[in-house]
C-alpha cells in the first residue's frame, strides 16, 4: 500500500500537489512542512502545516514519503530539500496526469510532476526532479537534466540538451540539437537558436502597446 | 431529453458548432439565425436560416436552446445576443471536446466552447461565454472574465487574471501573476510580460522575409 | 494482414518510425534502406540496412509497404523518394499516435506521421506525405500541402493555405486566413502575420542574452 506523503511547501504549487495526489489519486497527504521562517499557518488545505524538520522526526522514511513542492523561485532550495531528503532515505513520489503523452521508453524520476498534456516523446531521457507543466513538449531524443522547471507549453525540439537546473519559460522556444548550460533562464516566450553558457538569462522580445 | 439548438451565425463558426453538436454528440440542430443585414442564403450545413426575431418567436425558450456562434471579430456583438437570450429565458448550452483536460473543480458557464487539447488546469476559472480554441492553455489559480476568445495554442500561465471581452491571439503567451485589463487585443504570437491596462492592444514581434 | 514495412532512412526520424510501426503497432519492420553514399552500416534498430534499389528488388510492392523516413533536411529527397515509391506500385502507410485529435472528417493520405497530442481540426484538409511533430496545431478549414513538415508545437490558425513543400519551425505561429506559397521555411518561433510568398525564409526576433 501506498504510504501517506508530506508535501514540503505551502505555495500555490503546493495546493496542486495536494490536488493531484489526494483527489486524483486517492493517496493520502499527511501534512505540509515548511521552514521555520515560512512558517505562517496551521493548516493548509485542511492539513497540519509543521516546521521542516519537526516533520521529518514524526514521519520518517519507513512510514511516510517526501514530495518537494517548492517552485521555479526557489530551485536552489528544491535541490537542496531533494538531496537531504535522499540523505534521510525518504523516496520522494512522481506524478504524470493521466492526459500526459509518455513514451515507453521514457523513465520518470524521482519527485517529479508531468501535469496535463505534456508530451515526452520516444527516446527523450528526464533526470530527477523535473518539473513539467501543462502542454509542455519534450521531444525526441531530447536530455533533460536534474531539477529543471519548464513552464506551461515551453517546447523544446528534438535532439536538444538542458543542463541540470534551468528554468524554461511559458510556450518559450528551443531549437532542435542545441545546448543549453546549467543554470540557464530561459524567459517566457523566448526563441533559443543558438547554444546558451551556463548560467545564461534569456528574455523575449515583448509585445509594446500600440493602441 | 435535450432540447433541439439554434445557432446564432453562419460563418466558419457556426459550420463547426454544428459539427460538435450534430456530428459528435447527436444533438438536433433545428436551425441557424442571423440578423436581417446577414440574412443571405436560406439554408446551412442542410438546415434553414431565419431572421434573428423570427427564429426566436418560432423556437421560444421552453422547447429550443441557443448557442451564440459569433466570433472574435464581433465579440461585442456576441455579448448583445448572449444578454438578450438570457432575458428571454434561454438556455445557452456549452460544448467541451473529449480531449480537452478541464479539471474536476473547474466549472464550465454557459456558452462556452472547449476545443481539441485544451487544458483548463486545477483551480482555474473560466467566465461565461467563453471561447477557448484547440491546445489553448489557462493555468492554475488563473481566472477568466466573460466574452473572452483564445485562439489557438494561447497560453495563461499561473495565477493571472483576464478581464472580459479580451481577444487572446494565436499561440499569444501571457506570463504568470499578470492582471489584462477588459477589451484587451493581444496579438498572434505576442508575448505579454507585464501587466495591460483596458483595451490595450499589443501587436507581436514580427518575422521578417530574410531571403 | 498488414504487410512488412521498409523504412527509408537511418536517421533519428527512421529510428522514431521504427518505434511507432514496431514497438507500438506491432507491425514488421523487414529493413532500413538508404541510397548508396549514406550506407555506413549493416544494421539499424536490429534490422539490416540495405543500399535502396537492392531494397526495393528484394522487397516488392506486392509484398512489401515503404516508409520514406527522410526529415526536413532533405524534403526534395523525400518527395523524390516517395514519388518513385508510387511509380513502383507500393502502398505508403501512415502512422496516427492514438493521443492526437484528428477530426472524423479529416483524410489521413500516404507517408504521413501524426505525432503525440497533434490537433488537426474539423475541416480542415492535409496533403500527402505530411509530417506533424507532437503539438502541432492544423486548424479548422485550413488546407496543408503534399510533403510538408510542421515541428514541434507549430501551429497554424483557421481558413490557412500552406502550400507543398513547406518547412514550419518549432512553436512557429501562423495567423488566420492567410496563405503561403510552396517551399516556404518558416523559422522556429516565428510569428507569420501576412501572406508568405513562395520560397520565402523568415527566422524568427531570437533572444538576446541579458546576464
């Protein structure tokens, strides 16, 4: 059977996780952990809200699982509650909404969230802590690496390689067979033609009033 | 039983709004309506085309529905019949296609279109009279105003709020957190990445012929 | 029963045909074919590797079905390829992933792949050896050409006309009613807002690095 989760976050994305793996799921959420300065609320979405480590001396890896639900603000933080929750011998869920298209010889990692309608096509490899929001494309032969988020229908090409840690934007546009370096921002609605260095931030050309 | 539908338009519109009632749910389509100055041809789609008031003394709200099929060029238009059909005491039915993943606590209005592929993702909110083209994207916690028209592929990321009567063009991307004022025009693959004050209108960032 | 197939090609689009007919279909893959100066290797996917006309005499049309597995690199080839193919008699089948929604009144011709959550709309028309990368976006009444190739997440509004031969990039963005002439390249990210004359190449407004 299934153990119950604690779901490590309180934001918006926090509430989704919530949704998906209770309501849709039928799994059992336990409680909300959040560092001690984000600590606010007693309850959220109708369950205990604890300080981080006070969660894990209650539920630990035996009983409970761990899913990371903290957003694209804060990848940094996300590695690092990943890497001590590994440490602590939790496993850390995935969910991939039922409408998502994945193909066979695709793997899913370890906390990892493939919302509504993304597409990871054939032979596209995802690394742990992958984050997916709805519409998004990965396409063939395509490797994502550890704890990227791509936002709402960001695509990216076939053939192409995303570094650990980038943040792609929403319905943002990479080619086929390029680079990207780790640590990379790729903003909202971007067209990515050329290889990008580590660390790179890249914003669309935007849209002026004209009327 | 379902009551037989009148639809308000014959342009590409209405062709498609009788294809998802007749074709695929089995519906009966009794008829299509126009205003006079439209009044052109005497059937369409195999069914007769009357004036607007004389389709409406002939099929009265006690045994017929009507589904306003005008389009973005028209919106306000769609608004004016969509008000005096309520006065008068019509249902106004909504079609959602099988394909669209609209999620469980998202409440579909009156009038309202879901195309092939659409997301409407958890906690999101869709007005009345809405009309969402194929693989169009509103995210989570985002919330959409009346008489509002996404083309096809138009993407809301999280969290925003659209007011009414906004047209949202092809493949258009609307960052997270963004208020769009009401009557808003954003254009076909514009990228909005701040927020927009009523009736703005925002063209995108052409491409240019290279060779 | 289905005959064996023979794909021509050894690149990574041949790979992903091999995956759809065998590993999803549970059709036969006899062979990969390709003319004599690409012949590097014996075997592919598992499967022998053939120099072309050696593959046609050993595998006829009477047994035997082609694929022409070329991409959009070489479009010319793949018409070159696909039109001997007719001359000789084969049957050309096509591969439609069971997640893409493609109206009842729409006709699948030869040689064409429909990809992962692909959406061709109510009435509209394809050509002939068409190729629709996952998310790709045909929609209502708007008429596609023989041999052309939409990437990733393109997307083409309503009442369009793309003529043969046509390249559309990755997430590019085609407005309604427009038409553009045969043999176009339209860039990744581009966004079309007027008719394209024949033969016209427009890359996208890229993204500039900021930081």
């Amino acid at each position: 059977m299934d153990k119950p989760i604690v779901i490590v976050g309180t934001a918006l994305l926090a509430e989704q996780m919530q949704y998906y793996f209770a309501e849709r799921q039928g799994r059992v959420v336990e409680a909300f952990a959040v560092d001690a300065e984000f600590l606010r609320e007693d309850r959220f979405c109708g369950k205990p809200v604890l300080e981080f480590e006070e969660a894990l001396r209650r539920f630990g890896p035996t009983t409970h699982e761990l899913f990371i639900a903290i957003g694209f603000l804060a990848t940094a933080q996300r590695k690092a509650k990943f890497d001590l929750a590994r440490r602590r011998g939790y496993t850390l869920p995935s969910y991939v909404h039922p409408s998502a298209s994945v193909a066979e010889n695709v793997r899913i990692g370890a906390n990892t969230l493939v919302q509504e309608q993304v597409v990871v096509a054939p032979f596209a490899r995802l690394g742990e802590d992958v984050f997916l929001c709805p519409q998004v494309g990965i396409n063939h032969h395509t490797r994502v690496g550890d704890h990227c988020f791509f936002a709402p229908a960001a695509v990216v090409a076939g053939d192409a390689e995303i570094g650990e840690l980038c943040f792609i934007g929403t319905n943002a546009t990479i080619r086929d067979r390029l680079r990207i370096g780790p640590r990379c921002v790729i903003g909202a609605g971007a067209v990515i033609m050329n290889d990008c260095d580590e660390g790179g931030v890249y914003p669309a050309a935007r849209a002026e009033r004209r009327a």
